[in-house]
C-alpha cells in the first residue's frame, strides 16, 4: 500500500533562511513548522527533507558540518513527537550539472527506491521555484510556495509557513484526501 509524503525544503522553510546556515547557533526554526508538520502527521503523511545545499560544493561548509547540523535538527524535531523518515541533500555546486540538484528528481528518486510513496496525493513544501518544479518533475501532484518571491505553478501559496498552518488548520480536507 502506498503511503502519501510530505517533502519538505529546508531553508526557508524548516528554518529561517539567513544564507548557508550551517551552524546551530543560526539555525532557527520558522515559526509555526512543528505545528504544521503535526497536521501532515495527523493525516497520515511521511516527511522527508529534500534540500540543495550547494555551500557544501562551494566549499562554504563541510559535509561533516551540514550532518551534524542534521543531527540536531532531528534530534529537535523528535523532542517536538514529529518523526523525518528522511533528509537528502544535493552537495553540489550548480554548475556540476548533477543529476540530484533541485529540480533535477534525483532526490525524490532516491526515497522512491526505498519507499512506496503515492505521489497523486503527495505535497512539497518549498520557497523558490526550483522546489515547485522538482514537484512537477517528479510527479508530486501538490505544492505549497512559501515567501514574498513570485513562484509558478504552486497549488497554494503563503507568506510564511505560520500563515500556511492556520490556513491548512481551518481547511483540513485540503491534506485529508
């Protein structure tokens, strides 16, 4: 049985995209996340990350830095009972044409193998166009744009994750299908 995903962009939408946030001192998460990933949970969503992190390719962090971070960010999320079955990351600079850079599916692709995801019922969470179109890439049926930035093609669109929760608070049905 195929189960429905919530994927999820990290900066600017878990945390409080400040530029490479590496360090967990700068790490702060966007006000209302938790309460908003409990939805998706209630309803029956799993929850992966799927993140560029091309700092990481440009020499900005290490990998070591951007796991430990992770680490944390897992430890705080399960301090919060919300459980991410996954995080995926793209290390790469953008201009080493990898096939796991947003939107390239290489990420998606990669939870595909090892989950049986319903895409057709399925949501990506993300704040730049490049998070949209990894959606339509990769078949994921409905998106959410977070932020001020004009994004095409979402399914719906917020300021901020806060006034994403309230929203999906008062029309559950939207995530219950």
């Amino acid at each position: 049985m195929k189960t429905k995903a919530l994927f999820l962009d990290r900066d600017g939408v878990i945390n409080i995209d400040y530029g490479y946030v590496y360090q967990i001192e700068k790490f702060e998460f966007t006000k209302g996340v938790f309460e908003l990933l409990r939805l998706f949970l209630e309803n029956g969503y799993l929850l992966f990350v799927v993140t560029n992190q091309s700092g990481i390719g440009r020499g900005y962090y290490t990998q070591e830095q951007f796991l430990d971070l992770t680490d944390w960010m897992l430890e705080k999320f399960r301090e919060e009972n919300i459980e991410i079955v996954s995080v995926l990351h793209c290390h790469h600079a953008p201009e080493e044409q990898c096939g796991c850079r947003k939107p390239a599916t290489g990420m998606v692709d990669e939870i595909l193998k090892n989950n049986e995801i319903d895409l057709e019922n399925s949501w990506l969470i993300g704040d730049k166009q490049s998070d949209i179109d990894l959606a339509i890439n990769s078949n994921i049926k409905h998106t959410i744009a977070i932020g001020e930035r004009k994004i095409k093609n979402a399914t719906l669109s917020f300021k901020t994750i806060l006034e994403c929760k309230l929203f999906l608070e008062e029309n559950k049905d939207i995530i219950a299908l």
